[in-house]
C-alpha cells in the first residue's frame, strides 16, 4: 500500500461529498486507502462517508485533536500518510500522483501543499496562500503532536508539491456560526497547549490566526505583539513574518496607517539577508498605504527594495530552490505589473521621469484592461515632461516581439490619438519609418497624415477601411471616415453589436464637438448593422450635456423614426404595434410607445402624446431624463394652448356683444362687416347664427 488518507469528521454533511469526490483521482491514481473516523456526527455524515469507504470508524471525541490523528494513523496500512479536513477540497492531483510514482519520492520523508486560504484580509483577491505540510512517510514512533493545530515533526528536507487546496474555514462571516463554533472551541485549546510552552512559536501564531478569525483585534495585536518581542532574532522566520502581516492588516483596518510604516521601516533596516518570500507581502502593505498617504519619497525606497528582493527570488528559483508556489510575488505576473506600474507612478510624482518611463516600458500588457486609463495618463504626462516621443513606438515594437500583447500598447496609443491629437501626431511620427506589414502601423500612418494633408488620406483611408480588422477602439477611424464620406457598410457589417455599440459611443463621445463632425446621414437603404450604428450614435448623443432642451427634443425625434425602421427590418410588423409590443423586449416596446406619442404629438393631440410618452418610460427607464424633458414641453405647449383659448374666448364674447350692439343702434353694415370676420376666425361658434337672424331681421 503506497499510500493512506486519513479524515477527522464530524457533522460535515455539507462539505464531504466535495472533499471526498475531488479526491478520486488520487486514489485511482496511487495504490491507496481511505479512511475517515467519525468524532460524533449527528447528521448524515456517516453514511456519506459509507458511498466512499468501507474503513468508518468511530472515535470518542476528547478535546485532542493530536490523539484522534493518531487513531487515524495506527489504522492507516500505506507507505505514506496523507490527512485532510472535510471542509477542504484540491483542486487538481497529478503533481501529487506524479511525485508518489516517482523514484522521487524514495528521497523524501515529508511533502507539503498549498492551502489556499480564503478570508477578508486579501491583497489583491479574497484569499491568501501558504504551504502546510500534509503528507509525510509513515515510520516507526512518528506521531501527531499538539491538542489543536496537530503536526508531525519534519524528518530531513521538505518536498514542495504546487497543488492547491481550497480552504473558506477562515472567511470572517458573522452568520458562520459553525466556524465560530469551532473557533471558540480551539481557543481554550490553544491557551492551554500554551500553559505549558508559553513561548511556543507555532502555538502563538495559531493563536493570533483564532483572533484573526474572531476579529478580536485586541487580542491579535497583543498576541503578534509577543511573537515579533520573542522571536526579533528571527525575523525570517515565516511565523514571525505572519505575525507582521496579521499586526498591520488590523492597523490597517483602524486607519493607523503610521504604526505600519514604523513596523515596515524597523523591519527593513535589520542588515541581515531575507529570503523569506512572505516578507514582501508586508513590504506590499506599507506600500499600499504610503500610496494612499502619497508619501511618494518614502514609497520608491520601499519599491526598490521591493523588487531587489524580486530579483534575488527569481534567482533562486532559476537555480531550482523550491516552495515558492504559495508566492503571489514568484507567480503571478499581473501582480509585479501594477506594482511596477505604481512604482512608475511613484517615480513621476518625484519628478524622476526617465526613471518613471524605463518602469513604465517593463509593462507586458498582462493585465490588459486593467491598468489602461492609469496608463494612458501617465504616458501623456511623462512624454509631455520628456519630449521622448518615439518611446511609444519602441515601446509597441518591444512588446509585439517579446510577449504579443500589442493591443495593449496600440490601446495607449489609440486613447493619447483620442485624448490630444497633437500628441498623438507626435508619437506617430515612430511608426512612419516601419514598413505597412502591419495593419496598426497602416492606420497610425493614416491618422497622422490626415492631420497633415486632410482630403488627401482618402485612398489611403479606404484601402485601410477595405482591409482592417475591426475593433471597439477605432472611433476616431469612423469619424475620420465619416467627415471623407468613406462608405462603412463593410467595416461595420463586419463588428458585433458589442462593438458597433462600443464604437458608436465612442465616436460621438470624443469627436461629435469637432467642428468637422457631421451627423449619420439619413438613407432608407443602410443595412440592419448601419441602422443599429446610427441609433447608437444618437443615442449617445442624446446625453450630452452641452446640447439644448431644442435639440435633444430633434434628436429624439430623430432616435424614435430610425429605431422603429430599424426594428422593422428585425422583427415583424404585426408585433410591433401598441396591443402586441408588450411581449418584446423593454428597449424595443419603449420604442414602439414612443412613435405613437410622436404620432399624437404631430396631431396636436397633446393629452394622448404625453399619455404614450410615459407609457414608453415605464418600459425603458434609462430614457427617464429624455422622456422628462419631452413631457415637459408637452405640458408646456398644453398650458400654453389653454391659456391662448381662454384668452380668445374673452375676445370673442366682447366681439359678439360689440355686433349685438351695433345691431340694436342699427349700424347694420358694421355689424355685418364685424360678423363675417368673426365667422372666419371661429366659424364653430353656434351663437353666430343667432347673431346672423337677428341681423337679417332688423335689416328687412
């Protein structure tokens, strides 16, 4: 029997079935047992277990988790012993598969994981990572020690082995009362282990991880407090490092932000080497607050050291020093490119601007998206600062051969174009050298030169326009396209509606102020995707916040006819009516309530048009500042109406009683006269042929 996994369970109904399937592979993978012990279930954990495993056995709990272990372990038949909790599952076991079929594993006695901690003190995500040591070879006298947070003395070097296993027993959550309930249970535990060593390294730092869960903040600084007091001539020791980080993540919470610099400053000045891979984590935390502090000064002594220590640990890893799998810092890429990029940032605000560029140019583009906008505003600046125009250029170069993430760079560039044009001209002039093979240098070159020479880009626009890969970012690409009367039905039958929409916005976004900038032309005959671009790009501009009550009420307008003959193309007719639309889309129904509105409103029939007009809003709220501003003029136009009426019926009762006048002093002509006028105007009026009767009476 290569190997033995050995379980401690009680009432974990709702977390074995995941442990125990993700652990199958291992089993099929390596001669192996399972075997689970049952401390006092009362749920269906027991018979759980049965669906996995014959070997269920039963231990009376006594307030030693070292002693149930090891009731494990005297059962356990394998070569190697490997526990688990029922609340933990791996994610993969191949490395582990690999190293127990291995001749590898003859020069080992002991191995260990990663255990991915899940908790609400997280750097850059909800968790943290560290290796713990779970699997060892089973010998003669080797046995669990400790009543709580139970462990097996090491035996020669360790073998790290990169699987992740998922952990959430540490989230801080006020409704786990589970894991408050154990928590609470290992507290006395802990304390009483300690009785008997007070100055035990391990016990402490898993006593300060109870407060930690607890969030007894008190009792965690009291705690790392003697650990980092007891233990100052280890300072590279990993639980002594820990005890750092613990101390300043609960500074950190009470905004003490000056005890942590303090405790990261007399870390950093002890001379002796650090090779501790978790001592950056705590250098990151007081970087993270001289940032929010801007102690600019202060932060790029913190990052150069920071990555000197980066540089050593590459190092040692290419050399093939193992155990830095559980190092956000030796893994994860994206980490060292927003530190690099803060470092960059740092450097700026210290006016060290080269420096700043030479940081900013080690950026691969792996966290795309993410640090666009920081970006693009740190490379306006710092080549507005150094007049180096031709780095972006080097710069897009540099990363198209070693990494391929151009679009990364060509984003900074495309967003300096839409930002400053004058700018964008500048470093274009990089590029106007390299030969067209490819298509961002192709259309860099026709931005540039229809800045320079205007009209005379046309053919090269359209060759451009014929061939280019559409993308969400080439709205100054439409517009110069639409200011040149280029046809865009290919390039933009070529977009998804993603990107039309992305585009469309975009466009009107940066370039509908441009005194060149002309509306979508009005055509019968675009296709459905030019449609689709044309409402986009009104309703984008029905937002802007520099255009008058008048011309919003235009384009509106405007939005509802081309969004109906849109519509009209995609859906059929008989369901686009008012009885039919409500099963249609919010978007698509607001459509349909807006053009009878419209209809109503061409009618003069202002009581039904504003009835429809908020129809339409309940079915598409995001209109609600349109609608708002359409309504009332509306109601305006309403007020208005009505006040003119009641206004000229004052004037028609005093021109009636004028005739009815004239006629009692026999002025029969102006009577007459005043009469035939007042019929033109209010021909309606039933008291006129009263007035005509008695007027053809006196007469005759």
């Amino acid at each position: 029997m290569k190997l033995s996994i050995g379980l401690i369970v009680k009432n974990e109904e709702k977390n074995l079935d995941r442990c125990l399937t993700a652990l199958q592979p291992l089993l099929k993978g390596v001669t192996s047992e399972l075997i689970i012990v049952d401390t006092g279930s009362s749920d269906q954990t027991v018979e759980i277990a049965h669906k996995y495993t014959e070997k269920v056995h039963f231990f009376d709990w006594c307030d030693d988790f070292a002693e149930a272990r090891n009731y494990v372990l005297d059962k356990a038949k394998g070569e190697w012993f490997l526990y688990i909790d029922a609340d933990e599952w791996f994610e993969s076991v191949s490395l582990i598969v690999a190293f127990l079929n291995s001749s590898e594993s003859e020069c080992y006695n002991d191995a260990c994981f990663i255990i991915r901690n899940y908790d609400s003190f997280s750097r850059s995500s909800n968790y943290t990572e560290e290796y713990i040591k779970r699997l060892f070879r089973k010998l003669p006298g080797r046995k669990f020690e400790g009543i709580v947070h139970e462990h097996v003395t090491n035996m020669g070097k360790l073998k790290f082995i990169d699987e992740h296993i998922n952990h959430y027993g540490y989230v801080q959550d006020s409704t786990n009362f589970e894991r408050n309930k154990k928590n609470k249970r290992n507290l006395p535990l802990l304390i009483r282990e300690l009785e008997k060593e007070p100055d035990n390294l391990l016990m402490l730092y898993q006593l300060a991880q109870e407060y930690l869960c607890l969030d007894d903040k008190d009792k965690i600084i009291q705690t790392c407090n003697k650990i980092i007091t007891k233990y100052s001539s280890e300072i590279d020791n990993y639980y002594v490092i820990k005890a750092y980080w613990m101390l300043n993540q609960v500074y950190m919470s009470r905004g003490e932000y000056e005890k942590i610099i303090d405790v990261v400053e007399n870390y950093m000045e002890d001379s002796r080497q650090h090779y501790n891979i978790k001592m950056l984590d705590v250098l990151c935390q007081a970087i993270d607050v001289l940032l929010r502090l801007k102690e600019y000064e202060k932060v790029t002594r913190m990052f150069e050291r920071l990555f000197s220590l980066l540089g050593e640990c590459d190092e040692r890893i290419s050399h093939g020093e193992e155990g830095f799998g559980a190092s956000v810092w030796a893994q994860d890429e994206m980490e060292r490119e927003k530190r690099l990029f803060q470092f960059a940032f740092s450097l700026f605000q210290c006016r060290r601007y080269r420096d700043s560029l030479v940081h900013l140019k080690n950026i691969k583009g792996l966290l795309g998206d993410r640090l666009i906008e920081e970006n693009v505003e740190l490379w306006h600046d710092i080549l507005t600062e150094t007049g180096e125009y031709g780095e972006l250029c080097k710069y897009y170069l540099k990363v198209k051969q070693n990494s391929g993430k151009m679009e990364y760079v060509s984003k900074i560039i495309l967003s300096i174009w839409d930002g400053d044009s004058k700018l964008g001209e500048k470093t274009a002039q990089g590029f106007l050298s390299l030969p067209d093979d490819d298509e961002f240098v192709r259309l860099i070159k026709v931005y540039y030169y229809a800045e320079k020479n205007g009209a005379e880009v046309i053919p090269d626009l359209e060759a451009l326009m014929d061939t280019i890969t559409p993308r969400k970012e080439y709205g100054r690409l439409i517009y110069l396209a639409q200011k040149y009367d280029v046809p865009l039905k290919k390039y933009i039958g070529s977009c998804s509606s993603d990107e039309i929409a992305v585009l469309a916005y975009q466009m009107i976004e940066l370039y509908q102020h441009n005194d060149d900038n002309k509306d979508a032309k009005c055509s019968e005959n675009l296709t459905i995707k030019e449609e689709f671009f044309k409402i986009k790009m009104l309703e984008r501009q029905l937002f802007d916040i520099h255009l008058t009550n008048d011309k919003i009420e235009f384009l509106f307008d405007c939005y509802t006819r081309d969004k109906m003959r849109y519509l009209r193309k995609l859906i059929r007719n008989e369901m686009l009516n008012e009885n039919e639309c409500n099963n249609l889309p919010g978007e698509y129904c607001f459509a349909v309530y807006s053009e009878v509105a419209l209809d109503y409103y061409e009618k003069r029939d202002l009581k039904n048009s504003f009835y429809y007009y908020r129809k339409a809003l309940k079915c598409w709220p995001f209109m609600k500042d349109i609608i708002s501003i359409k309504t009332k003029r509306i109601k305006a136009k309403f007020e208005s109406e009505r006040e003119d009426k009641q206004e000229f019926d004052e004037n028609a009762i005093k021109i009636k009683k004028y005739i009815w006048k004239m006629i009692q002093e026999n002025n029969f002509k102006i009577a007459q006269e005043t009469l035939g006028a007042y019929k033109k105007i209010n021909a309606t009026d039933k008291e006129i042929e009263i007035l005509e009767q008695s007027l053809n009476k006196e007469v005759n």
